[in-house]
C-alpha cells in the first residue's frame, strides 16, 4: 500500500468516526430535549393538580368541579375582570357584605352564600354535587331546612317529594338532615328540629355561623329564610 493510499484510508475511517460521533451527539441532544420536555409538561401538570387540590380543600368542591373552575377561567379570562351578571353582581354584594360596616348577621349571610352557590345551579335550586369537605356539606344540609317547615309532620314520602327537585340522592340527604340534628325522625313521622342542636366542642368550628344567627328564628316558626 502506498503512503498516499494509507492516509486516504485512514482519512475515511476518521471521518466515519467522526460522523458517528456527530450523529451520537444529534441524538443525545434530541433525547435530551424530549426528557426536559417531558420533565416540564410533568412538572405543569403537577402544578395544575396541587392548584386543583388546593381549591377541593378551600371549597369541598369535587376534583371535577375544582378542575373545571381553572379550564373555564383559562378560556375566558375576561369573564374574571368585571362583574356582568347576576351572579357576578351577587358576589360583589357579598364583598361589601363582608366589610367593617356590615352586621353580623350580614356577614354571615355572606359567607353562607358564597359557601353553598359552587354547588348549586343559577337559579340556586338544584344541588349538583353533595360537597367532600365536611364543613361546606354542613352548609348546604343547613340551606336544605328552608326547604321544610317549622312545627309540621313529614312523611318519609314527603321528605322525598322535597329533596327530590333538590338532589337524585333523597336517601342520603333524608338521613344527614337526621344526623346533624336539623330533623328528628320518630314512628316514620320527620319534623324540623325544635331547637338549635348543641354541639360538641370538638365540631362546632364545621358548622356555619349563619346557623347560629339563621336557624333558632327559622325553627320558632318566624319564616326567615336564608339571605
């Protein structure tokens, strides 16, 4: 072999080394693009679900509810900037409600609505989903008792009738009214509770102030509702 033949065959065999060697790099870049990539869509994601779980903790709202919340905010920004319906107009009512300037009795109507309408429709009638977080659900049970009477009988059958425009569960809602002390059930007769139940310590801080100052009126029969 000449030396001019040896250095053409050693030229080739470094530029092939050094082609694969530059492919290698392409590809380590191109991984390592996807990984980071990769790294930061799970990192977004898991950012978007702490922001979720945080707001089922503020509000008891369902991971559904909760999620929908930020995709609806996302979509329509404008709709946060100003008030420009009546629910918008509501919320704003509910603000100066809470300043220095209202009662307490109208601060805690307030806080009561601002509590319970996440899980109700517009027209506030129709609850469309039973809250996780205990405290909220004791809010909505407590709207539920507007729904009834002071002083008369129930069948179970016209529990139903009530709940039933309310919530598809009437089953679970008959038996919570019960088991919060808003209902008393005996011979299969219901009746509003005479009185406010008395709490234990350890629970009082679940339930709303608006029960306090709302329900001792409502259950002596003078036909306060709610706001």
């Amino acid at each position: 072999m000449t030396p001019a033949h040896a250095d053409g065959v050693k030229g080739s065999r470094f530029s092939s080394r050094n082609a694969f060697t530059a492919h290698a790099h392409v590809r380590l870049r191109f991984m390592l693009g996807m990984t980071q990539t990769v790294r930061c869509d799970m990192t977004r994601d898991q950012d978007f679900k702490r922001l979720v779980r945080a707001r089922m903790r503020e509000t008891g709202e369902n991971y559904t509810l909760a999620r929908s919340h930020f995709e609806n905010a996302s979509r329509n920004p404008a709709r946060n900037d100003a008030p420009h319906d009546e629910a918008s107009a509501d919320a704003s009512a509910d603000v100066r409600s809470s300043t220095a300037g209202a009662t307490a009795h109208e601060r805690a109507a307030a806080q009561q609505r601002r509590t319970i309408r996440p899980f109700f429709d517009a027209e506030g009638r129709r609850l469309l989903s039973i809250p996780t977080k205990r405290s909220t659900r004791m809010a909505v049970l407590l709207d539920l008792v507007r729904h009834f009477e002071p002083h008369r009988e129930y069948t179970e059958a016209e529990v139903g009738a009530v709940l039933a425009p309310v919530h598809e569960d009437v089953a679970y809602l008959r038996r919570e009214l019960v088991n919060v002390g808003y209902r008393t059930r005996s011979a299969g007769i219901y009746r509003l509770a005479e009185r406010v139940p008395e709490r234990d310590v350890r629970w009082a801080h679940e339930f709303p102030e608006w029960e306090r100052l709302w329900l001792p009126a409502y259950l002596a029969g003078a036909g306060v509702n709610p706001g």
